[in-house]
C-alpha cells in the first residue's frame, strides 16, 4: 500500500480517512483488532460470571434467586450509565482511555466479589462493574472501525463482538471446571484479575485512532506514529488532513438527533434495547431455569456455553453476510430466525430426556440472537462518523443496556410462569427488534455495490 499523497508541496499532504477506508487490511492493523479482541473477551467473561455463580450463592447463603434482581439489576444499571459516559469519553479523551480504563475498573470491581459476604455487597460490587463493563465496548468498537478499512469493517468489527460470547463461553468452562471444586470465590478471583493484566498490556500496546488525534488537534509526531499502523511508510514530516470527515464540531449526545440521524438513531436505540433484553435474561436466568427443571450445574453451564458457541459462529457468518447483502437483510434474517427458535424452545418439554434437543437448539438461538446483537454494533459504527462514532455507538449501546436492566426482573418474573412464559418473553423482544431495523433507514449497502 501507498501512502495516499494528495498534494505536491514541500511536504507530502496525506488523507487519514482515505488511507483508513480505502488501504491494506494489514497485519498491523490487525493487531489493534487483536487487542480490542482480547479487551472484549473479558468484557464477555465478567458480565456473565454473575449467571453462573448465582446457583451456588443461592446454596451458600440460602437466599432466593429474587433476592439476586436487585444485584444483576444494579449491574445492568453500571453498564447503562457507564456505556454512553464511556462513548462521550473515548470522543473526548480518547479512545484508548477510556478502554483502558473501563477493562481495569470491571476487573477491580469483579475481584473485590472474591471478598463478598453478603448479597448487598455482590449488588455494589456488580454496580461498579456495570460502569466498566459498559464503557469498554464503545471505545472497542470505535478503534476497531478506525483501523479498518471500509470494504472490512463490517467482518472486522463482528469479530470484535463475537469476543463477547467467546467470554461467554470461557466462563462457562471456567464455572463446570472451578465450581464444583474450588467454589465462586476463586471464579471472581480469575475473572477479575485477568482484565487488570490486559488493562496494563493495552496501555502498553494499543494505538489511538490517528483519525481521532486529528479531529483533536493532537501532536504531528503523535499523529504519525499513529498513522504508521495505517501504512508504515508515512513520513512524520508530513502534512495530515481528513477530509472525508463530517458531523458536529464536538461531540454530544444531541449530536446523533439531527435531521440526517434522528430515524436511524431512535430505531437503533429501540432496536439495541429489545435485542439486549432478551440476551440478558438468558445470560443471567439460564442457568438457574435449566437447574430449577432437574439438570446439574454442569449441564447448565455448559448449555449457556453453547448458546454462546452458537453465538460466535452466528458474529462470524453475520458479518461476512454483511459485507455481501448489506445490513438490513443480515440482521432481519437473524432476528427473524432467532425469534422462531425462541418459540419452538416456548413449547417444548425442558426435561434430561430432551436434554440433546435443548442444548441443540440453545446453540442454534445463540447463533441468531447473538448475531443479530453483534450486527447492531456494526450497523452503528456504519452509520455515525468518526467525530461522534464512539458516543454513537455508546448512546445505543447505553438504551440498550437499559433492557438488561429490565431483564434483571422480567427472568425473575418469567422464571415463575415457566418454561413457556420464558422463552415466550424473548420471542416477543426479538420481533421488536426485527421491526426496528427494518425501520433504519442508514443501512449499509453490500460492499460489491459501493464504487
């Protein structure tokens, strides 16, 4: 790849956006990819660890499985509050900080639930780890979208997602193999630890987005270190511009309601919070309705560990479906499918004799929610620029993060009407969701159809 020189002066003038969106996929490039990854498995892995643990806190403590709303509610209100403050601070300070700084503080908070002794301790606990895991994932998502370019984007930042069900199904493992065993405390000691080990490698290893050191006026030198991920034969003396660069001058919430966003930005959010909702009602209250109907911990762990297997598959085939139909037909067929397979688990029998079905079709809805959930994440790196990307994406993530707050009591309530209330809940979610993005109106089109 050549650097894109638009200009001949004395200095060299290179366009950041058109080497971001039009250069080499390289292997430097991929390693930011790499690093978000590994940031966003964690993410994964904490946010679910709760959901497993639960059954054997119920044991230990001989409380309720209502008594642990209010501590996955709790979380799930850290993650709403801390998603958009995560994307307005990625904007504002960086992308990389606010990473940074999100991975370390739900590691911190989910080590400190080694300690609990008490429900109301796990529920501050889950809280604070809610802020952190909220925050991550924009800053993620932004960084992922910046070193990639366009014609890859979609892949790229999918598999930047499906690293939340790969956490998913880490946990999982983590909880068949330790639980039993060793018991909860040493499964929040590992899963905390891990993020504030990462936390110090990204603040080691990951780049800032050049395209964001740009808008903010940053160093030249800073600039083209940055911009030497992009194509390594930048030269630092040159003269840096972006003009593919649209939007607001700065970054603000009420930025993503002007005329061209304002559809786009309320059928996203409504989509992001339908699609949440369900997700979270399975990740926290699987395990506990799979053990509630006769299977041990193990079998329910490892089912939630297929939901998330399927999950993975279901990012990656999303993404290339993206890159060949667009958007809309992706994720529409996704959740189209994944609230039938909601239905057919509404009707059937949960017993050890159906145990091969179940966990068959666990993986299969884990393939369609799941991929519809990482879909949306794409759809809205496409849709805002790079000057409200990451607030963008955050806002959304944020809504949506407020149907996790709702499913911390719809499972509960679910959970005592039944198998069939259950998964008839998710199906009904899932058809908003469909509806919301056929409402979109910014979809983005196959790649082969761009000039």
């Amino acid at each position: 790849m050549t650097t894109q020189v638009l200009e001949t002066t004395t200095q060299p003038v290179i366009d950041i956006g058109v080497l971001a969106e039009e250069g080499v996929w390289s292997t430097s490039r991929k390693q930011v990819l790499l690093l978000c990854a590994l940031a966003i498995i964690l993410d994964g892995l904490d946010n679910q660890i709760l959901g497993f643990a639960i059954p054997s806190l119920i044991k230990e403590w001989n409380v309720t499985r209502g008594d642990f709303a209010p501590a996955l509610a709790l979380g799930f209100v850290g993650m709403t509050i801390g998603t958009p403050i995560g994307g307005l601070v990625g904007d504002w300070l960086g992308r990389k900080v606010a990473l940074i700084a999100s991975v370390f503080l739900f590691g911190a908070a989910t080590l400190a639930i080694a300690g609990a002794h008490g429900v109301n301790e796990v529920s501050l606990c889950r809280f604070l780890a809610g802020l952190g895991l909220g925050g991550a994932l924009p800053g993620a998502t932004a960084l992922i979208a910046e070193f990639t370019p366009k014609r890859n984007r979609s892949l790229s930042v999918m598999l930047g997602i499906v690293c939340i069900p790969i956490g998913g199904m880490i946990g999982g493992v983590l909880a068949a193999q330790l639980l039993p065993e060793y018991g909860w405390r040493i499964l929040f000691a590992i899963s905390g630890a891990l993020p504030m080990i990462v936390a110090v490698l990204l603040a080691i290893k990951l780049p800032e987005s050049p395209q964001y050191l740009l808008a903010r006026g940053a160093d030249t030198k800073k600039v083209a270190r940055s911009v030497r991920i992009l194509d390594h034969t930048a030269a630092e003396s040159s003269v840096f511009v972006d003009r593919r660069a649209v939007g607001v001058e700065r970054a603000s919430v009420g930025a993503l309601f002007i005329a061209s966003l304002r559809r786009t930005t309320v059928a996203l959010w409504i989509a992001f919070f339908f699609c949440l909702l369900p997700v979270y009602v399975l990740y926290a209250w699987a395990p506990t309705l799979l053990t509630s109907k006769g299977f041990d911990l193990q079998t329910a762990s490892f089912g939630l560990a297929l939901f998330n297997f399927g999950g993975v598959a279901g990012c990656v085939v999303t993404g290339w479906t993206i890159g060949r139909y667009g958007t809309r037909i992706a994720i529409l067929a996704v959740a189209g499918a994944a609230a039938v397979g909601a239905a057919i688990l509404a009707g059937m029998p949960l017993s050890t004799e159906t145990k091969p079905l179940l966990m068959a079709l666990l993986c299969i809805e884990g393939f369609c929610l799941l991929g519809a959930q990482g879909s949306l994440y794409a759809l809205a790196a496409h849709v805002y620029p790079t000057n409200v990307r990451s607030t963008g994406v955050g806002a959304a993530a944020g809504f949506g993060r407020a149907g996790a707050i709702v499913s911390a009591y719809v499972g509960t309530f679910a959970l005592n009407y039944g198998t069939t209330a259950f998964f008839t809940v998710i199906a009904a979610c899932v058809v908003v969701t469909f509806i919301a993005v056929a409402i979109v109106d910014l979809h983005q089109p196959p790649v082969r159809a761009e000039p």
